[in-house]
C-alpha cells in the first residue's frame, strides 16, 4: 500500500470551533469509518486514505478534522467510551459500595472492548503512541473515563482526594487493558486487579478506613 500523504499546514480542525450539523455528521462518519476499519485489521488496518474513501470525504477534510491515524483513532476510544457511558447509564452498577459500582462498570467496559479485540488494540496502541500534538484528544479520552468511574460511585463534586482515587483507578484500567492485550495477564487477573484499585474510592468516603 502506498505511503499516506503528509500534510504539513492543517494544525487546526474543525473540532476546535463548535461544529455545525453538516460538520458533526462527517465527523461521526469519519469514526465509524475508523471504528469498522479498526474492527476488521486492527491498527495497520486503519489508513487515512481508506478511511476517507469509507466516510465518504476528501482526503484533505479527513486531515482537517484529524491531522494523523493516531489523532484519529485515540477520538475514535473517545467516542467508543462515549457510547459505552450511554450504554452504562441506560443499566447502573448495582453494587452496594462505591469500589463495587466502579469494578463493576469498568468491568462491563472491557468485556466490550474484549468482543472487538482488534479495535480495542488499535485504540491503545494509538493513545500509547500518542506526543504531546494529540493532548486535546487524549485529554478528551481521560475526561471520559474520569465521568464514567463518578457516574459508578455517585459523585458529582468530588473532592481532590477522591479525584485523584479516580485517576489512580483509571491509569491501572488502561494499564490492565495493555497487559492484557499483549497477552501478558488473563481476564480474571484483570478482574482482580481492577477489584483491588477500585477500592482506594472507598477509603475517601466518609468513615471510610486510612
């Protein structure tokens, strides 16, 4: 396959402003596109060229709204974890504690990136290639995680402490996610991991053990 084109002089996209109907309709297209490619072959799957051709844009628009395959495909988990909120919001976790809400949903969480193996590959292997040119999106991709995981627990305005419990949990499901994508942990020490991380919220609650 030919060597995708470089283009230099697109820094900005349409995201950075709001978007208008038309916009937010190509950019959906854009990530399905991205998602289906992903889903079938995985990260060398997903070629701009491809994708353009797929979402039906000009392969100059596609640039616009995604300066790269890693910008493209790190908005594409932003927007799977956008879907998989929805999804958990429709059916809350239904554990008694706050650590078992949260196992819980991150659990749902990466048995639905477990049925989509090669997309769920491609998704982190572009947020682990990502520098520092991809931060709004990759910041994008935290925020998503951080309300999923105070949606699970109930919080609305949590306190520093608790916020930095979120992103302890948070780093160690993206960590278990690599490890067992690459093999190197099973499903049930995943689970077990997750369990384990997902009780530091608790210890910030009220009467909570320090």
């Amino acid at each position: 396959m030919p060597a995708e084109p470089k283009v230099e002089t697109v820094t900005s996209r349409p995201s950075s402003s709001p978007l208008t109907e038309r916009q937010e309709a190509r950019r959906r297209r854009i990530l399905h596109a991205s998602a289906q490619l992903a889903s079938r072959g995985g990260f060398d799957a997903v070629q701009m060229r491809e994708v353009a051709e797929s979402s039906q844009v000009a392969l100059g628009t596609l640039y616009r709204y995604f300066p790269s395959k890693i910008h493209l495909l790190v908005a594409t988990m932003q927007d799977q974890l956008e879907h998989m909120h929805g999804t958990l919001r429709k059916k809350p976790p239904a554990g008694e504690t706050a650590a078992e809400r949260v196992s819980e949903t991150l659990m749902r969480a990466f048995r639905a990136l477990q049925r989509e193996p090669h997309l769920a590959d491609a998704m982190v292997r572009a947020l682990t290639f990502a520098d520092r040119s991809v931060s709004p999106e990759v910041d994008q991709v935290s925020r998503q995680t951080t309300l999923i995981i105070l949606d699970a627990v109930g919080l609305e305005h949590p306190t520093p402490e608790q916020l930095s419990a979120v992103r302890v949990i948070e780093h160690t499901w993206h960590s278990a996610l690599i490890t067992w994508l690459s093999g190197r942990a099973s499903i049930a020490q995943v689970k077990i991991d997750i369990e384990t991380v997902c009780r530091l919220i608790d210890l910030t609650e009220p009467g909570g053990t320090r």
